[in-house]
C-alpha cells in the first residue's frame, strides 16, 4: 500500500496545510507506511529549498515537473561559473552581490541575471533583451528546464532530462497550460496533464490517495478513480460560511465544495476536531465517513520554570486574514496598563511591510518585533501566553505547538482550533468575535482580564493537561485505524 499526499504549491511563507502534511509525513513514519508527497504546481525555485525547511525527506518528494522529466529531487548544484561557461561570447561582470550576478554581453543588448540561494549555488538565470524578460533557465544538478516569454507573460516551457534531451514542452496562455506535448501525446489544458501524471503513478485499488488541497485537482480525479483506489479529503479551514447558511441550504466554503457534493464517493473525509465532524455529519445528506484526527501532535509536553509572563507570542503566515495588525494595535494599547509586556510576531508573509509601518507608527519598535520564519520546536516555552486575532482557524497548528509547550491561549471565540485548546478561564481567554474595526478593543480587554485572572502562571498547567490527548503515540495509533480499515 502507498499513501500519496497530494498538494499545489510550496515557498518560504508554508501556511498551515504543509505542516500538516509534515505532521502527517512524522506520524506515518511511526507506523512504517510507504508515503509520498504531490505538488502539482509549477514551482521555479529548487523544491527541495522549500521541502527540506519543513523535514519532508527527499526520497518522499513528488514534484509533478520533475517526475515527468526523469528528475529526481535534489539540491541545486550548477554553480555561477558554470552558468558563465556556456555563454560563449565575450561578457563582462557588472554588478554581484549575495542575491544574483548580473553579467552583460559585450557588443550585444543582450544581460543576464543570475539569481543565487542562499548558498551560493544557481537558483535561476534570466535573460534580458534590450531590457526585456525573454527567457529564464531553472537548475538543479544541470539544466532542468527554460521558460520563455513574451511581453512579461509566460508562453512556453520545455522541460529536460538528466542526459539534456527534452522530456516534454508545454504551452501557456494567460498563464494557464493550454497544450502539453509529451512523448507521444498531445494533452490538452491543466487537469488533462495532471491525469496523465496520476495514470503514470499507476494507482492501485488498496492504496490511499489524500487530498489536501482539492480545488481543480479533483474534479477531473474523482470521476476516473472513484471506486478504483482508496480516496480521502483533509479539511483543513472551516468548511461553510455560517452567515450566509439559512436551514438545509449549506453555502459551502469554495475550497471543498466539490468534494463535499460528491462526498458520498470519498472514503473519508478527514477533519481535525470532533465539534466540525459534529456539524459537518449534519449537513451533509449522504452518508459519509468523517473521522477525527488532529492535523498535529506534540512528543512531549514541555514544562519550563524560567519564562517571561508578560512576553506574548505570535506565529503564523503574515497574511491579511490572520489579522496581525489587530493584534499590534491591541498590544500597543495593553502596554499603557502593562508596562511590561512584549510581543514577538514569527512568519513571513505579503503583510510583512504593512506591520513593520505599524509598529513604526505606534512607536511600538521597542517591545513588538518581526521575527521572521523559524523552526518553533522549544521556542514558545519562554514565552507567558501566545496571542491571536485570527477569525477563522480549521485548527491551528500553532495553537498545538504553544499549548504542548505550556502556554495558555489569548485568542478569538470561534470555531475550531481555539475551542479545541482554550478552557475559558483556565488555559486562556476566548474574546468576542466582531467587525475587525472593534477586534482590537475586544483583543485589549481579553489581555488585561488575562493577567488579572494570573493565568499566565495558573493556566499552563491547565495547558498540560490538554496537550497530553495529542501526543504522538495517540495520534498515529488514529492514521493507523484508518489506514488499515477497508
């Protein structure tokens, strides 16, 4: 039996779904299964760039591109001089640095850009003529594939093999794969070649094919395989919009609304806390498998004696819907009453500039800082409580991380991930959910009754105990049931 994962895209800012896939990837490994993980999109950066910062081991990678072209997945390894090598004319270097060299041809209107990782290796090279993008050139070990473009906008892609000849091309319009050409097919539009990669996977009937991001993938997967391998759905966000939902009629969030019309061909669909199966089975008219499993687990609770209670902690994407700004303004305000308090925000993300002018507005620089991304595994223990705005959660990994590292949990009253870790005045506040223009206030009123309850100290026990139902063990013993049943 194998287990195939499927996703779209990987970069820097992994939202929540990838490290759920990384959680599962650990927890799979408890109980020797043989997983693999799918990205279907078009990824210009080495994948391996993005997968090794979240521990997915190589050999597990699946990336659509590569796969079609013979590629295994491994780090870059095309050096600037190499690149410099096959340019044949005379060339001159005009500027470098740690991020890309720019190298111009001589006698010709002709540059190109080379654009370094971190390690100096070749991440991609762009050529420019008479200023304009033209053509761009991705690399692992050797050449993997060149793009080209017309006005700005990307027309055509060829991809090679190990050995430099071409593995396939395909054709794009309004950045949307028009044509494939591929061995001795012709393939027409997106979902047409993401089939022709499954049928090449050769999907057998007893293994296990988990979808975490459904949306186009699996309208054209369903119908082919429904009945002809195992299939699941991960739920992931809440899954209906609640305002607009009157009686029966469900309005459904867009993300799963295909999967949840065709819900009765699926064999599971998985959601990661008992309250959404609870009101997912009740609306959804045919009978459906739905099982509970946490889309994360923790080894170990932590107990540190030695942290800061007035530091409050922050991680996530730095994304417009987690509402990171109404946790600085809430913060800035607190600090009048709260000398002491702190915040650091972890996470890249597009919001980044926004809250940096924020922060800089408020005069807040001096106890609110960016963080950037990391590895959160033993850094929350040092902080007094971990703080939220965001209004929707499917079930906040972060959330399982600070509660397993003792934190007690300042965060919106919502459905689901809040709910599932907070004991309201015990293990943390819940304050009221409201138009964004009111949350901050309603965010500043939690924080101060917080400290006057003293749950910065008394809660983390009570977070102990709620960690202790995610541990590891639990967890896999949970994929393991499902995985097995028939």
């Amino acid at each position: 039996m194998k287990v195939y994962n499927i996703n779209k895209g990987i970069g820097y800012a992994s939202s929540g779904v990838e490290y759920a896939q990384m959680y599962r990837q650990e927890l799979l490994a408890k109980i020797d299964v043989d997983d693999y993980y799918i990205f279907l999109d078009y990824i210009s950066t080495n994948i391996t760039v993005f997968t090794d910062l979240m521990n997915f081991p190589r050999e597990k990678v699946i990336n659509i591109y590569s796969y079609l072209s013979g590629r295994p997945i491994v780090e870059s390894a095309y050096t600037v001089d190499d690149f410099l090598a096959t340019i044949g004319d005379k060339y001159e270097i005009v500027s470098q640095d740690k991020k890309s060299v720019k190298v111009k041809v001589q006698g010709m209107d002709l540059v190109y850009q080379i654009w370094l990782l971190k390690n100096g290796l070749v991440d991609r090279v762009d050529r420019l003529e008479q200023g304009k993008l033209t053509e761009c050139y991705d690399y692992d070990a050797s050449l993997s594939n060149m793009q080209e473009f017309n006005d700005g906008k990307i027309t055509r892609r060829v991809f090679y093999r190990l050995d430099g000849t071409v593995a396939f091309e395909q054709f794009y319009q309004d950045n949307e794969i028009t044509v494939t050409f591929i061995e001795d097919h012709i393939i027409y539009g997106k979902l047409d070649f993401y089939m022709y990669f499954f049928d090449k996977l050769q999907i057998q009937k007893d293994d296990v094919v988990i979808v975490d991001r459904a949306l186009e993938m699996i309208e054209a997967f369903l119908p082919a395989y429904a009945g002809k391998t195992r299939i699941m759905s991960v739920v992931h966000a809440e899954h209906f919009s609640e305002g607009t939902t009157e009686g029966d009629h469900v309005v459904w969030n867009n993300f799963y609304e295909y999967v949840f019309d065709h819900a009765e061909y699926f064999d599971a669909i998985i959601v990661s806390t008992e309250r959404q199966r609870q009101i997912l089975e009740k609306q959804l008219p045919n009978k459906t498998r739905i099982v509970t499993i946490p889309v994360g687990y923790v080894e170990k609770v932590v107990s540190k004696r030695n942290y800061d209670p007035y530091a409050l902690v922050s991680a996530s994407r730095l994304a417009i819907e987690k509402h990171l700004d109404v946790i600085v303004r809430a913060v800035a305000h607190a600090k009048k009453q709260l000398p002491k308090l702190t915040l650091d925000i972890y996470g890249e993300g597009t919001e980044r500039q926004k809250l940096e002018q924020l922060i800089k507005e408020l005069d807040a620089g001096d106890y609110i800082r960016l963080m950037g991304h990391k590895k959160m595994k033993g850094v929350y223990a040092k902080y007094g409580a971990y703080i939220s705005a965001s209004t929707s959660e499917g079930f906040g990994l972060s959330l399982l991380e600070a509660t397993s590292e003792s934190l007690p949990i300042i965060g919106v009253d919502v459905e689901y991930g809040n709910r599932e870790f907070v004991q309201p005045g015990k293990s943390g506040i819940l304050y009221e959910k409201s138009s964004i223009d009111e949350l901050d206030q309603h965010l500043y009123k939690a924080l101060i009754e917080f400290y006057q309850k003293g749950l910065e100290n008394s809660g983390r026990k009570v977070a102990q105990k709620v960690a202790k139902g995610f541990l590891g063990s639990v967890v896999a013993k949970k994929w393991q049931k499902l995985l097995e049943s028939k």
